[in-house]
C-alpha cells in the first residue's frame, strides 16, 4: 500500500511540476535557449523543404534570369553564358536553389522570429513590431523585383562597352552573373526597407521627423546616386522614374514620423516647442502618503 501511495504522489506531482509557469512569462536561460534551438530548427526545415522545390524549379528559373541576355541579343549585342569545369552546372543548380529556397522561406523565418521575440514585448511594442513586420516584408520583396528589372537593364548597358567586331566573343561565367543578380536583388530590397526603419526610430524616439526632414536633400541626392549606378540606363527617364519611386518612400517614412511626433507633442503639451527646446519638466512638489499622526502606523503596520 505504500509502495501504492508513493507512486500515485509521483504521478501526481509531476502534471504538477510541468504546469507551473511564470505568470508574467519570464523564461530562464536554459528555457530561452530550448526555445531558440526550436525555432532555428523549423526555420532550416522549412528553408531544406522549399530548396527542393527550387531544384524543380530549376529550369523555369533559369529561363528567367536568363532574359537580360536574350534582350541583349535583341539589340545585337552578342554574349553567352559559360559554365567552366565539370561541377559548375550542379554548383549553380545547388546556389540557386539555395536561393530559391531562403526566398520562399522567408515568410515562415519572420514569423518564427517573432513567436520567439513577442513573449518579451509590451503591447505597444508588439505594434510596432507588427507594423514593421507587416510593411517590411512587402516592401522588401517588391525591392527584390526591382533589383530583378533593374539587372535587365544594366546587362545590355555593360555588355555594350565590349567591342562588337569578328574574332571577339565575350563569355560571362553564370556563377559570377548569378552573384551580381542576387546582390542587385538584395540591395534593392535594402533601399526599399530602410524607410520602414526610420518610422520604426521615430516611434521608438530616437530620431526626430523635422531632424529627418532637414535632410531631405542628402535623400534626393542619394536617391539618384543610388538609381545611377545600379541602373545606368542611356535615356533619363528611367531615372527619374526609379529615383522618384525611392525617394518618395522615404518622404513618406517622414511625413508619417511628423504627424506621429505632432500626436506625441501633443499628448504631452509640447506641440509649441522647437525642436532645439527642451521639454517641460513638471516641478510641482508632490504630497508624499503618510500616516495622519505620528501614533498612527502606516498600511505597512512600522
């Protein structure tokens, strides 16, 4: 019988043990690392299941990264895609599919970034993650597609400063091709996603709107710049158009810093301030609780 009663204790205590959890959800060291190695590992699966779909996919994605050369050998511009050594094609298949796959994966990465982020954020925290989250990812997709049109311009652009004469015959190595696409992808959707992380500065109240505005002709100018070299199309209106495209982002990011800085300003009664003013500071003394008389014990019973 006891041997019984101790037994039906164990059973008990443990459904005990692993229900009991901090109510304000905090996790030890140990906890957080468990919960990292998981989400890493939902991450890389999903990342390992859609890069075999990119090795399907192969073909109809090499028909498209291969459309600025067609376009170039519409203009007469002739050059061919080399594949040097035995291993190449299988290497560029693995690449590509690699890419293919963190591209495809990529929604599920965010989201198990922010199931391990979101237990140790505020509810106005969570907000602005959600708002980040939910703007940055489209954003950064529709940079990448950007990037892709912006390569099918460049190409024929550099691949016209070759000499066009008999006995000349440019080769361009696909890996090296490859790596200059997804760089150009990748630094469109960085362009397109910067904006997105000044609102996220001007809520958290670290940068100013009217600080933001001040350099709107350093945007202007960068904005160009940026447009020039990654596209070097011959006739302007392609640069205007791209330039306008990003510029604009970024005075939308400071027309929403400003109103939101005006909401602020005026929750706090220091929407007639500068921005070189300093804030008001509440001097009044306030009463202090204490007990009625000396003989009187506080709530404390001292």
């Amino acid at each position: 019988m006891a041997s019984d009663t101790q037994g039906r204790g164990k059973a008990e205590a443990e459904p005990a043990k692993k229900s009991r959890r901090d109510p304000e959800g905090r996790m030890s060291l140990g906890e957080h690392l468990v919960e990292l190695r998981n989400r890493l590992l939902i991450s890389a699966i999903a990342v390992l299941v859609l890069a075999i779909v990119g090795w399907f996919l192969f073909p109809w994605v090499f028909e498209a990264l291969k459309r600025p050369f067609t376009l170039a050998a519409e203009q007469g511009l002739q050059a061919d895609l080399n594949f040097q050594g035995v291993g190449t094609g299988l290497n560029v298949r693995l690449q590509m599919s690699a890419y293919v796959g963190l591209l495809l994966s990529s929604p599920m990465i965010m989201l198990q970034t922010w199931l391990f982020v979101m237990p140790g954020l505020h509810r106005n925290e969570r907000k602005y993650a959600i708002g980040f989250f939910g703007t940055a990812i489209p954003l950064f997709f529709l940079g990448c597609v950007a990037g892709y049109w912006a390569v099918n311009q460049l190409v024929p652009v550099l691949l016209s400063f070759t000499p066009q004469a008999d006995q000349v015959e440019q080769l361009i190595r696909y890996d090296e091709y490859l790596s200059l696409l997804v760089k150009t992808m990748l630094a469109f959707g960085i362009a397109f996603v910067v904006p997105v992380v000044m609102v996220l500065l001007n809520f958290m109240g670290l940068v100013r709107g009217r600080s933001m505005l001040k350099a709107w002709r350093w945007i202007i100018f960068l904005s160009f710049a940026f447009t020039a070299v990654m596209v070097p199309t011959p006739e302007p209106f392609t640069l205007i158009a791209m330039s306008a495209a990003i510029a604009s982002l970024f005075f939308g990011a400071i027309v929403i810093s400003l109103l939101h800085d005006r909401r602020v300003d005026k929750a706090a009664g220091d929407e007639d301030l500068d921005d070189d003013s300093p804030s008001r500071i509440d001097d009044e003394v306030e009463a202090i609780d204490g007990p009625s008389s000396i003989d009187e014990p506080d709530e404390d019973r001292r």
